[in-house]
C-alpha cells in the first residue's frame, strides 16, 4: 500500500501544482494582510480538503450510477491530466491550471478569494478532481488502498497550506524562472502519467472485450 500512497501523492502534487497556487496566491493577496493571508490559506486549504475528499468517497459511485466505468474514466483522466500537464510544460496558464482573465478580475474585487479562486478551481481544480477519481477507483473497494490515497490527498494537501502560508517567500525565493522550471518538470511528470492512464484504460477495456 506504500507504492498505491507514493504514486497517489505524485499524481495529485503534479495535479494540484503547490508552487504555481502559491505564486498566483501571492499575487492576488499582495495588498492583503499577513493575518488575512493566513486565515485566506487556512479557509482555502479546508475546503479545497473537503470537496477532494468529498470526490475521493463518492465519485466512483457517481460515475457509476452513471455507467461510466473505470476504462472510460482512465482515459478520460489522462486526457484530462495531459491538457494540465501541456500548459505546465510551456509554462501557461489557462482556465484549466489557472484563473481565466474575467475569474481574475472578480477575484480582484473579493475581500476573501479562499474559496473562489484559490480552493477551487485553482487547488480543488478539474486536474486533481481527475486524478482523485482515478487514484481511487483503481483500489477496487480494497480499505487499504482507498485509505493509502486518502492519506496521500491529505499530505499533499498540508503541503500546499503550507506553501500557501509561504507564498511571498516562495515568490520572491524562486522569482518567474525558478517558478517556471518547477513547473515544468512537474508538467513532464504529469504528461508521463496521463499517458500511463490512457494505456491502462486502453488495456482494460481490450480486455473486457
């Protein structure tokens, strides 16, 4: 279960993208606070938790309801996650990894962006909805497996809290260049694994021929 918790924790660190929400995070909170900051971080990081969580214990059945079975929803996953992981390899934003133009300028006008943008979609976003589904669907009801991907969604959301609360150091630490070649080695990762859950879904449903 070691391997099942790694391999989760790897999908959904390079899905939900700590350092890129940090670098976007530190922007739209520039004239904030450093007590409204950590409480946006806080609130942000909460519920982006629970409506992960929320996806990891109830999205297989959802999809199931809906007739859609695992096959589908691999590579569904891996298009998905390779549309993330093309606009991380050249260092892009669009309203897949990022808030669209018109989401940014609402945004600008919140006194509190913890739910909108930064919880969801920045965080809690259609790449690590994905990858959530899929990382739990794989474990076939197995307790132990389920709980290794819960843990993982667990550690690496406290990972982007705490990048969260860091955000202006880690901006100014890395500057465009260090955020952009992070972000783009993250992206190669991601693009690998995408590709891996198309050809496990290709591959299932060969079989299931």
């Amino acid at each position: 279960m070691i391997g099942a918790g790694i391999l989760a924790f790897t999908t959904l660190f390079a899905a939900v993208g700590p350092v890129d929400v940090a670098a976007i995070y530190a922007a739209l909170t520039v004239h904030a606070s450093a007590k409204k900051r950590a409480a946006m971080a806080a609130k942000a990081a909460l519920v982006a938790t629970a409506i992960l969580l929320v996806i990891a214990l109830f999205g297989s059945d959802l999809l199931g309801w809906l007739g859609v079975g695992l096959p589908a929803l691999r590579i569904a996953g891996g298009a998905l996650l390779m549309l993330v992981a093309v606009d991380m390899v050249f260092a892009r934003h669009s309203g897949v990894t990022a808030p669209t133009p018109a989401e940014s300028e609402e945004a600008e006008a919140r006194a509190d962006i913890a739910v909108f943008p930064i919880a969801t979609p920045l965080i809690a976003g259609p790449g690590a909805i994905g990858a959530t589904i899929v990382r739990m669907a794989e474990a076939h009801g197995d307790l132990r497996h389920q709980a290794a991907v819960i843990a993982a969604l667990l550690a690496v959301m406290a990972v982007t809290y705490a990048f969260l609360v860091a955000a202006s150091w880690v901006s100014r630490a890395l500057g465009v260049t260090g955020l952009n070649a992070i972000t783009r080695v993250l992206g190669v990762l991601l693009a690998a694994l995408s590709v891996q859950f198309v050809l496990d879904g290709l591959a299932a449903a060969g079989h299931a021929r």
